[in-house]
C-alpha cells in the first residue's frame, strides 16, 4: 500500500496531466460556441441554456464536458443552472491603445467588459450613443491591456481603417493562431 505522501503525490501528477492536456481546433470550437451560449443566457437573451447552446450551434452535453465549472446542477436529471461568473479564459480582439489586438481575457467578467466595450464603441462611431459614453471605460483592462476610451482616439483608430477589420469577439483557434 503507498504512504500517504506517495498518494498525494500521484494525484498531484494525474491533476497537471489533466490541466495540461490540449484541445483539438474542433473542441476549441466547440469550446467557444459554449461561451457564447452560456453569455447568451446569462444577457437574457434566451429562456434556457439548451435554448441557448441550440442558437450557437452547441449542445448541453459539450458545455458540460468543455466548461464544467461553469454550469451547475442539484442532482442527476434535475435542472441545470448557470452560475452568475466563471473563470474560463478566452482569446478575445479588442480596441486598445495601440489599435487592435488579441488578447486573453480571463474570466466571464473581462469577456463581458470586452463585449460591452465594443458594443458602444459601435454604436459611438455610428453617433447613436453621445461620446461621453466611452469614460466608463476609463483605466479599465482587458488582459492587461488599457481599451479605448478617448473620443479622439476612437475616431482616429476607425479613420485609419482599424474598426472595421475587426474578427468577432470570441477568435477561433485558426484566426488566434
């Protein structure tokens, strides 16, 4: 019988092979339409997470195997339930300073800043929002990056042809690559 420590010691190894271990491009797909639809349902925008992962094009069953710790559920067929955060990293492209970059956001709530902050960067540049709307993103980060809140700046960035060559939010493994 292996000690205490020998034990320990295994799972410990067991445990970073597991943390370590690479997905393919189709999970990392997979992986990415889960997001969306775990945030769509989070925004309200769809009454069930099954809703939800059948508009991205997902299902239940791979949300479960790729984000585990962000769903819940109370006993073996019982409902399932979105936790209100989680801390899954994701490749996103945002508006920073220096232009446009891909970066990781770590966490549901720099997922939700990113996709907030180009929202109504969009709708500033399209003048259905007033400019003053860029300050609440004033010292705010995204993976360590400072975005955009500078009217100038803003419209510089989109005369040099910057705003629309964005990807989507969330990049694919081909296009972060």
């Amino acid at each position: 019988m292996p000690s205490k420590k020998q034990r320990s010691s295994a799972k410990r190894k067991e445990k970073v092979d597991r943390k370590s271990r690479r997905l393919s491009t189709r999970q990392q797909e997979e992986r990415v339409r889960g997001l969306a639809a775990i945030n769509r349902y989070r925004r309200g925008d769809a009454k069930s997470l099954s809703a939800a992962a059948r508009t991205e094009g997902t299902t239940i069953r791979a949300i479960r195997t790729l984000l585990p710790a962000a769903i819940t559920q109370e006993r073996r067929g019982g409902r399932i339930r979105v936790k209100p955060s989680d801390r899954y990293s994701a490749k996103v492209q945002i508006l920073a300073d220096d232009g446009s970059l891909t970066t990781t956001a770590r966490g549901s709530r720099e997922r939700d800043l990113a996709g907030q902050h180009r929202a109504t960067f969009m709708r500033v540049l399209r003048g259905l929002e007033p400019k003053s709307a860029l300050e609440r993103y004033r010292g705010k980060k995204v993976g360590g990056h400072e975005l955009v809140s500078d009217y100038a700046q803003l419209v510089a960035l989109a005369k040099a042809g910057v705003v629309g060559q964005l990807e989507p939010l969330y990049l694919s493994p081909d296009v972060a690559a």
